[in-house]
C-alpha cells in the first residue's frame, strides 16, 4: 500500500461531506408576481432594510480599536458589524413577506415563477 493511498481516501471522504455543506440559496415566491416585480420589489425591500440596520446601529460604529489585535474594542465592532447584517437580513425577509412573499425551496416546482 502506498502513502498516497490514505490521502486520496481522505481526500475523497473529505469532498463528499463537504458536497452537502453547499447552500442552495433561497428561492421567494408570490402568486401572480413576475421577474420584474420580484426584482422591484427585492431592491426596495433591500434598500429598507439596509437603511433601517444602518440607522440602528449608527451610533455604534464610532468605536475604532486602540491598536493591537482582537482587542477589546476591535471584537465589540465587529460584533456590532455582525448584528447590523443580521438585522438587514431579518428586515429584508420580513419586508418580502409583507408584500405577500414566502420562501419555498430552491428545487420546488413552485419556485420557478420567480427566484
């Protein structure tokens, strides 16, 4: 048995369980909504919800490190940077929903009128 026997199998071992770690993304659906729509609707949604996370979190982005490395100061901001996406995130999908969408999956047949 050669050396390269054991890495090829952990290699090969490793691929596979990394293949079903890939995201298939998320897919929105609304009855009766087009490309178009979906699109207009997606860019006023995203631009709420950045405008909304930015103002919340505005006051927060002052903080500059000391100098150093992960430091106290440097974590708080990029901490507080993590929560603002998140809560861009949260307003954008909640955004969606009020203007009547709903996630579905990627591979549905229904999420083929829009993605």
């Amino acid at each position: 048995m050669s050396t390269k026997s054991p890495i090829i199998l952990i290699m090969t071992i490793l691929l596979i369980s990394l293949t079903g770690c890939i995201s298939m993304g998320t897919a929105w659906n609304r009855q009766g909504a087009n490309a178009d729509q979906f699109a207009a609707d997606k860019a006023a949604c995203r631009s709420y919800a950045h405008r909304e996370a930015g103002n919340t979190y505005l006051w927060r982005s002052g903080l500059d490190s000391a100098g150093g490395v992960n430091n106290n100061a440097e974590y708080k901001a990029l901490m507080q940077r993590h929560d603002a996406r998140q809560d861009a995130r949260n307003k954008f999908e909640r955004c969606l929903m009020h203007r009547g969408y709903r996630k579905v999956a990627p591979k549905s047949s229904v999420a083929k009128d829009v993605k």
